[in-house]
C-alpha cells in the first residue's frame, strides 16, 4: 500500500481545521456527521468522535475536515489528530461504508453548449469530486480516473476535465457535438448510475500547472486575486463548462498568469473574457496593483 500522507489546512472558521490526503478516501461526494450515532456508517468518524473536542466530521473524496468545541486549541491537537488519521488510513481500514444500492437517488445527466464550439459540458446532480481534475489523454486518464480513461474509449474524445457536478469533454473536429453528444451522455449516466469509481487518484500534475500548488504560501495581494477569482469569475465560467484559476503574480511587472481548462481552454471567446472581464475586475478591485492579466491553457 502506498504511503498515506495527511496534510493540516487552515480554513477560514478558526474552529474547523481540513486534514487533506494524497489518497482518495470516499467514491464521490460527500458525508457530513454531527455526533457519533450519525456517524454509525463511517468507522473513522465513530473514531474520531471518542476525542473529547470533536464536534462535527465531514468527509469528502480526499480531505476530512473537524470542527472542534472551543475547550481547545487547534495549535494543541491537529498534530495528535493528523498522525491518529494517518495511523488508520495506513492501516487499510474503512473511512465510509458507502450504500451502493439503498436511498440511491436518480441520476440526471444533461448536455450543455459552451461558448467553445469544441466543447460541450455534461452536468449531473452527483457529487462527482471535491478537487477539479483535466486530462489530455488515456495515459494521464489511467493513472487516476476510470471514468475519464473509459471516455478516452470515444476516438473523437480529445480532452477531459472533471469538476464538481460536471464534465467537460473537448472533441476532435473529426465529428460534430450534434452527431455524438446524446451517446456521450448516455454513457455518463449508466457509469454515475452504477456508482462505477469516478476518481481513484489524485494526478499528480506539474506544480506549474497544478492550481492547488500555487495556492501554498500566497503573499497578501495573491490571496486578494484568489479570493476575487473564486467568488467573482469562477462561478460565471464553471455554468459554461471551465475553470479559471490563479498561476502566478509577478510583483515588479503587476502581471497575473490565470490557468484555463476545460471550455475554457482554447476558446476563441477567452481573449475577450480575460480582457474585458478578468483583467478590468481585477484592477478595478486592486487599484494600481494589476498591469495585465495572461492566460496558460491548462
């Protein structure tokens, strides 16, 4: 078994500390415990609830995240609470003992335009991860996602990124949407329906083009551009199937590198948006700070 490796993360209520993981812990979704007999599915929940200070447990693909009762600090505990989920996991023992069949609800699967003509988004009412995934190819796709390597099956399928509740897929020009979409989400909707593994492994990706990588050790001004992109810009492209997130802040040129992906990536209308919207928001909210704003394709 490979080596599980649990890291602290601050969130921004000073009581709830997340414990991320480098494994996947749970297929999907999600699962929140309030006390230790809601927890009566979850061994590791029921495990941590023995610790005089846990008040809540919520449980997501790759992090567990603790609210505490303020008889404590975390400054005392999360050390003692990292290596105690660290000792279980490495153990092999189960987090969530996850129902495949019972309260099942119906999967919806629906296929959406993108302004990118190559793109179209496959949105669904699963939780299908907690952290944006994309893959260029079945060889990327097979380290992490059986899901995104059975869709790389498709020969017009040229991309894939995966989020919350939706897929994007980028196709070759050798087909159009109109022709192939209904079969793509056919597909989609009989894997989510047998509750098949979405994600498996966290890819490891370049720390370049990682967004989870760079939003380590932020000076000041960074955290302001993470904040806007995230409350400000992700929302309105995530409803058009993409991601944009933040790459680097050079301080002596004032210029912001953004990552593109999913319809995003190669759009024709992106210039336009990361103009006209991005780079104008950003020095508007942050007078005198941002001179430019370029794009990565991720």
């Amino acid at each position: 078994m490979d080596t599980v490796q649990i890291n602290i993360q601050e969130t921004g209520n000073e009581t709830i500390v997340k414990f991320v993981s480098n494994s996947i812990l749970i297929n999907g979704g999600s699962y929140e415990f309030n006390n230790i007999d809601e927890a009566k599915n979850s061994p590791l929940a029921q495990t941590l609830f023995y610790l005089p200070f846990v008040k809540k447990v919520f449980i997501t693909a790759n992090f567990i995240a603790i609210q505490r009762y303020d008889i404590v600090s975390w400054d005392d505990v999360a050390e003692e609470v990292k290596d105690q989920i660290q000792t279980y996991l490495m153990a092999g023992k189960t987090v969530v003992l996850e129902e495949k069949t019972a309260k099942m609800n119906p999967i919806e699967v629906y296929a959406e335009v993108t302004p990118n003509p190559a793109v179209m988004k496959f949105g669904s009412n699963k939780a299908l991860t907690q952290t944006d995934v994309e893959f260029k190819n079945i060889d990327e796709a097979s380290k992490s996602s059986p899901l995104a390597q059975e869709l790389f099956n498709f020969p017009f399928v040229k991309e894939i990124f995966i989020s919350e509740n939706y897929i994007s897929i980028t196709k070759y020009d050798m087909v159009e949407w109109n022709d192939v979409y209904q079969d793509i989400r056919t597909f989609i909707r009989a894997y989510l329906q047998e509750d098949k593994v979405i994600i498996a492994a966290l890819p490891q990706q370049e720390t370049k083009n990682n967004p989870e990588t760079v939003k380590k050790n932020l000076t000041d001004t960074e955290a302001k551009i993470v904040a806007i992109l995230d409350e400000y810009i992700k929302p309105a492209v995530a409803s058009d199937g993409g991601n944009i997130a933040f790459q680097s802040y050079d301080v002596d040129s004032k210029k912001v590198s953004v990552i593109l992906q999913g319809a995003c990536s190669g759009c024709p209308s992106s210039t336009i948006t990361l103009k006209n919207g991005i780079e104008t928001m950003l020095k508007e909210m942050l007078p005198n700070q941002i001179n430019e704003v370029v794009a990565i394709n991720g």
